[in-house]
C-alpha cells in the first residue's frame, strides 16, 4: 500500500480508503449488511494497509456506523482513521450539531472520530450551516477531543466550494471527481484549489457508480484501452487516473466483492502520483469522450434521493437508461426495468411529488427522466 501525507494534517494516509456505503446486502436489502461477507473484506483490506474507513449517518440507512463499529473490534481500531459524516440536512438548531455527534460516537463506539466531516454542502445546506454557527459547534467539537479533524462533503458549484473552503480554518475536503467530471462541482480546480490552502482531499465516485469500471465494454471503448502499451482493467484505468495527481489524498471506493477489494488492493500499491505517460493521459481522455457522447443521465448511484415514498427505485432505473446508451444493450434496460425492478419500483409509479429531485446533489431533473424511461423501455401491464 501507498501512503501520502495528508495536507497540513500531518497523518499519512492509504490512498485507497475503503467507503461503507455500497457494502454487500442480505435479500437485496439495502439497509441489511450481510456482515458475514462485509467483515471480512473490510479487515482484509485494513489488513493489506488500507487505514482510512469512510461511514456516514444515512449510510446503509443508517446502518453503516454500526457495522464500521463491529469492524473495529478486535485490535483494528488501533489500524486505521475512522471518518463519518454529520447530516446536515436535519440540523434545525445548533444543539443538532452536538446530538448527532454524540449520537455518532455512541453508533460507533468511539470516543474521538479521526476524521469529521459536515455532510453534502450545496447552497442551501450551506447557508443553514452558517446560521446555525456550524464553526463554533467544530472548534468545541475538537476542543473537547471528540474529533480531531474537521471537513466536508461537497456537492454543488465551484464559486460555492470556494466560499466555503475560504470561510473556515478546514483540515481536509471530500469532492467528487473522475476522469468525466473534470470540470463539473469543484471539479479539477477546486481539487487544486484546495490542496494549495492546506487541505487534505478525498476523492468519492472514483468509478462514478461503476460506470466506468465495467468489464464487458463496447469494442469501440476497448480498442482505445488497447491503444496502450500496458493493459489494464477500466478500473485501473480509472483509479490511476486520480492517484497520478499529486494534490488527492485518499481515493474512496465502495467496494461490494471481495475480488474488488484484491483488484483495487493491487492498483494502490503500484500508482506513484506523476507515474502516467502523456500518451497514457490522451488515452484516458479519449475514453472520456466516449462516455459522454452516450450518457443520458448524471446519475453516480449516490442514493441521496432514496427512499421514494412511493418505492420508486431511482438509481436501478437510471442505471438502466445509461446502460442501454454507454453500451448498446436495450434489451438488458428492458430486463432491468420489467424483470429484475419490482412492479412498484418501476418509473410509471412516479407520483411527481418533486422529494427526490430536491435531495439529489447532482440536479438531475429526475421526474423529466423517469418518464423518458417509461415511455422507452417499460412494458404496459395489462
């Protein structure tokens, strides 16, 4: 494993941190870990040299913490840096700010959590922050010893993550970034922009939902993979990608196979930042414009819009919809919509209500798409 320090906290850090949100389920469940199979990944990976753990309150709906707790048990406390993330979106005083923490603590059984972070700033999470003094709430959190560090997620546009790297003395950021969304939220210049004031950076959707760590690929996609002198897998393409720019700290992966945890294990131990070749980084840039000539739809499987009140699986959908036009492959959208989503799942079951679209933290005009879906691939039951 590869270690770098991480800004001007001065710990060094695996580049790979293992995220707990996209763990194995039990029935399909998403809020039933299957423990039996999750433990033992996660402490192989701690084991391999991964020691950054990253949780949040509505992970796994709300079961994450938990399991990150029974994770640390045994000796591995003392092995890695636990990160977790307070939601901002249900703070209404500032007392909140304590209560979940306290509340966080207890899930995980800690008494200090190495690495806190404010969760999905956008423009109005943000404002609601600062009324409610969400700096004095970090400088008594960190007085007190029960965190050591403190950052924030981000999801929203780059004057707005300037602002707010500006507005605090923050020890470390989390930015979604990949190789398509360069210049999308904070982007490749807030990375930087961050990095230059101090702040340690964790990258999140690395692989962007999977999307770009399939194996079965168009020819036309593996014909650019193939124009490279040494062959790698798409998630390897992917992950180097990042690792080889020296202003990221720690690259997050939701990892939900054992095999994934080997193959992402193997990539980290071998991915020096500056370590690609111009011709390596045109080759990338090549396939990221064939994603984009095909995606329909922004959607990263964050999850933030689910649960729909009415069961509407958002995310499968989508997934559905930008597999038929990455890969040329609408009969397996057809499956997916009709066979494999539940009847109550499916998008003709949108009411409209709008619930999704305000939590989602990529704008995606949600209801507008599932009705694209419906009309395309959905079959009428008579």
């Amino acid at each position: 494993m590869l270690y770098r320090e991480f800004g001007k906290t001065g710990e060094k850090v695996s580049i790979l941190g293992f995220g707990l949100m996209r763990l194995p389920v039990i029935d399909e469940d998403f809020g039933k870990i299957d423990y039996d199979k999750a433990i033992p990944m996660v402490r192989y990976a701690i084991d391999q040299g991964v020691n950054y753990l990253d949780t949040a309150w509505p992970y796994h709906n709300g079961n994450s913490e938990a399991f990150c707790a029974k994770v640390l048990e045994d000796g591995y406390r003392e092995k890695v840096n636990v990160a977790t993330k307070l939601p901002i979106w249900e703070v209404k005083v500032h007392e909140d700010f304590y209560g979940f923490l306290d509340q966080q603590l207890e899930r995980l059984k800690l008494e200090t959590i190495d690495f806190y972070l404010l969760h999905a700033f956008n423009h109005g999470t943000w404002e609601n922050c600062k009324a409610n003094d969400f700096g004095l709430f970090l400088d008594k959190a960190k007085k007190s010893g029960k965190i050591r560090f403190a950052g924030f997620s981000f999801h929203d546009d780059l004057d707005l993550f300037k602002e707010i790297i500006d507005a605090y003395p923050w020890d470390f950021c989390q930015i979604q970034l990949n190789y398509m969304d360069e210049n999308y939220q904070a982007g490749l210049e807030g990375m930087r922009y961050a990095h230059e004031r101090g702040l340690g950076v964790v990258i999140m959707e690395p692989l962007r939902g999977g999307t770009l760590s399939k194996r079965e690929i168009p020819k036309e996609l593996e014909d650019i993979w193939n124009q490279a002198e040494i062959k790698r897998t798409p998630a390897e393409w992917a992950l180097k990608y990042l690792w080889n720019k020296k202003e990221i700290g720690i690259v997050l992966s939701g990892m939900n196979e054992m095999c994934q945890a080997e193959e992402n294990i193997r990539i980290a131990s071998e991915s020096e930042a500056g370590s690609l070749t111009a011709e390596e980084n045109k080759i990338i840039d090549h396939a990221k414009q064939f994603f984009i000539e095909r995606t329909i739809v922004n959607c990263t499987n964050c999850r933030y819009c689910m649960p729909c009140p009415v069961g509407v699986n958002i995310p499968e959908i989508f997934w559905a919809l930008n597999h038929a036009a990455q890969f040329n492959d609408h009969g397996k959208a057809e499956f997916w919509i009709n066979g494999w989503l539940g009847q109550d799942a499916r998008p003709s079951n949108c009411v409209e209500c709008g619930l999704c679209e305000s939590k989602c933290p990529q704008n995606i005009q949600i209801r507008k798409y599932l009705k694209v879906v419906k009309e395309k691939y959905e079959k009428v039951i008579s």
